[in-house]
C-alpha cells in the first residue's frame, strides 16, 4: 500500500473567493489552480499513478486573510468539503482541517469541530499567518491544544513572507517557490525549536513537506551552536540539543527524493519518520513515479520501503 501524506485539494466554493480577491490564471502561487476535480477523477488518477490513499489538505494560502470572518467561514466551508471526501472515500482519502488562525477563537473552536463533529485526520497549518511567524507566542494556548489532543499536524510553506523579501523578479523565475518555501519551513521549526515548543508540547508532532526544507542537511549545525559556540547559551536552556526534537518530526518525500536529500533526511531522522508524498496534483504525474522509482532504487529493504509507503504514515493517522 502507497499512502500519500502530501496531497491537496483545493473545494471549489474557497477557489470562487480567491478569485474574487484576483488570483488569476496563475494562482496564489504562481501555477494555475484549479478547484477540485472530483474524487472519481482524483482517484483514477491515483490509480494511474499507484497510489492507494492520499491526505488532503490545502496548501498556499490556506485560511489566512486579514478579514478573520471571511478565513472562519472559508476554513468551515474547506473542511466541510475534504471531509465529505473523506467521509464517502474512506478507503482512499483522509482529511485534514484548515485552522484559522488570524482569530484564537475562531481557531480553537474550529479545532474543536473539526476533530470532535467532522472526525477529521488531522490538521494542516501554514507556516505564517498573514506574514506573522506561527511560532509566536499567541499561539501557545492552540498549540497546547493540539498536543493535549495528539493531533497530527502537517506544517505547509506559506509564501507571503519568502515574497516580502524578494524582489519581483524573483517570483517570477520561481525563486519564492523554490527557494523561499524551502526556507519557510526551516525557519519556522527553527524557531520553535530554539524557543522550546517542542520541548514543552512533547506530543507535538509535525509532518514536514519537501524533507522538511533545508533542514535536515544544516541541522548538524544547529547542535554545534547548542553545544560550543558562546553566543548559544539561551539556547542550551534546552535539556537537549535541536537535533534531539526535530527526530520527532517526520519528512516526507515530495520534490525531496533524489538520492543525495534522501540520505541527509534518513541521517536525521531515520527510515521510521520518513513518508511518502508527491505534492499531487502541484507536480507532473511523472514527479510521483519518479519518486516511487527512486524509493524502490535506493536499497531500502521491503521492511523499510513498506515503512516509508504506509507504517509510518498508520502511526501518525489510526484510520489507516
């Protein structure tokens, strides 16, 4: 079985709001985008490509709009959708919730609904909110929720801030997207890390897309400014070194699978938390084969390849 952690779906009623607010042909992140296009043609394409299940969520920019109504009306209306997909495919999908996080309130109760009433999988958080970084502190109180809860959490680059940075011609050659994504991730589990979230919440447990950025080949440096630099003292406030949270974290393959980025993540975390994901339906069918090609390339063994295919993936999600 091939379970896909890193899929989206974007429900048809939120795509006429974005583009009301003028994302155009090209999309919020600069491909088109498209509604969703149904769960029997998703998964005949699923079958084309031989994939079993895949977890839906969205991606860029998930339910984060300056307007806090208009990002709790367009969380309720996506997580309604994904998980009525879910609900009626339970065999192929699984589902996670978008939180709007612009309000506590609204994003607490959403929590709450999503995993209480809607029995969603899980949740997908961007990493920021409306270029605010998700590891600020207000967001203790959600965080603290969602560990109480041991909700699975996939943590998707946001790009808002990687384009704040930039300058325009670097979003238009994809510098934002292929660089800047990268970099959003790893800043922000840096962040946490440093700052003892994952210290402090121990059941907080993140999915991070595209082998979780660029983190898993400059985390050695990381444990260096822990262990000896002088500046590092407030970090060495931790009891442990960066590198012993981010093992928590698992890293999923999209965009991520030659053979060079597989080797930096299983350095760090091991062939137990990495998963299989193609980024479906951002990338070309041919992406999703070549990263199942080089999975079976590598020389894992059928033990570690059924791991990286659908155990780990069961550990994180109890439904599989």
């Amino acid at each position: 079985m091939k379970v896909d952690v890193h899929a989206h779906c974007y429900p048809t009623p939120y795509m006429e709001e974005l583009y009301k607010m003028g994302v155009g042909e090209e999309g919020w992140v600069g491909v088109k985008i498209d509604g969703w296009e149904g769960a029997e043609a998703r998964i005949a394409k699923m079958d084309q490509l031989g994939v079993d299940v895949q977890v839906l969520g969205l991606s860029d920019p998930n339910v984060y709009f300056p307007d806090a109504g208009l990002s709790n009306a367009l969380a309720q209306i996506t997580n309604d959708f994904i998980a009525d997909v879910a609900r009626q495919h339970p065999r192929r999908f699984l589902a996670l919730a978008s939180i709007p996080l612009t309000n506590l309130d609204h994003a607490m109760a959403e929590l709450t609904r999503a995993m209480d009433t809607l029995k969603m999988d899980g949740i997908v958080l961007g990493t920021n909110v409306n270029q605010g970084p998700l590891s600020d502190d207000m967001y203790l109180p959600f965080f603290e929720e969602v560990d109480r809860r041991k909700v699975p959490v996939v943590l998707h680059p946001i790009r808002s801030i990687a384009e704040s940075v930039m300058p325009k011609e670097d979003s238009s050659l994809g510098v934002a997207a292929q660089v800047g994504f990268l970099f959003e991730t790893t800043r922000v589990i840096a962040q946490m890390t440093f700052k003892g979230t994952f210290e402090r919440f121990q059941n907080l447990t993140f999915i991070l897309p595209h082998s979780g950025g660029a983190i898993p080949f400059i985390c050695p440096r990381w444990d260096i400014f822990y262990h000896s630099r002088p500046e590092g003292h407030r970090l060495r406030k931790l009891p442990n070194p960066p590198t012993h949270y981010l093992k928590r974290h698992y890293y999923d393959t999209a965009l991520s699978y030659a053979h060079s980025a597989l080797q930096c993540t299983l350095a760090l975390a091991g062939v137990d938390h990495v998963c299989f994901g193609t980024d479906h339906p951002f990338t070309a069918d041919f992406r999703a084969r070549d990263t199942i090609e080089s999975i079976e390339a590598y020389g894992f063994t059928a033990e570690e390849k059924e791991k990286i295919y659908f155990r780990n993936a069961q550990r994180l999600f109890p439904r599989l």
